[in-house]
C-alpha cells in the first residue's frame, strides 16, 4: 500500500470528513475507494468497446429500409 498526500480546501475536507464519519469510515478510505472506482471505470469501458465489437462483427448487413415505420412501432409497443 501507497502513502498519498492530497491537498484540498478546507471546505472539502471538513464535508468529507462529515460523510466518513456518517459511514463510519475513514477520509482515507473513501479517497481510497474513490481512486480504486476510477481504475474499474476505465476497464468497464474497455469491457463495453469489446462487447461493441463484438456485436458489430455479428451485423451481417443493415439497411434502412430494414427499420420499422412510425405504425408498426407503436403497434409492437402496445402488445
């Protein structure tokens, strides 16, 4: 595990503190936590790029006139 040091305005720190206090936590472990969402942001978005083409690799061929008109879109909604 890492030391960090983050210098933020008073103002900030002393709501943080209040809302780790109300979580029975640590400031540290909600920076902590915080830092750790960023890394799992960044591989949930490579995960859905993947899954993006994937899908795209599946589309066989896509035409226009393959889309439903105003009518029977709201004729399949309905059932």
């Amino acid at each position: 595990m890492r030391d960090l040091t983050v210098t933020v305005p008073d103002e900030v720190y002393r709501q943080d503190r209040v809302r780790a206090a109300e979580q029975g936590r640590s400031v540290s472990a909600l920076v902590s936590e915080y830092l750790a969402t960023l890394g799992d942001a960044e591989g949930e978005f490579e995960r859905l790029v993947a899954q993006q083409e994937e899908v795209l690799t599946e589309v066989d061929s896509f035409r226009a006139s393959d889309r439903l008109d105003r009518d029977q879109l709201h004729e399949r909604a309905v059932r």
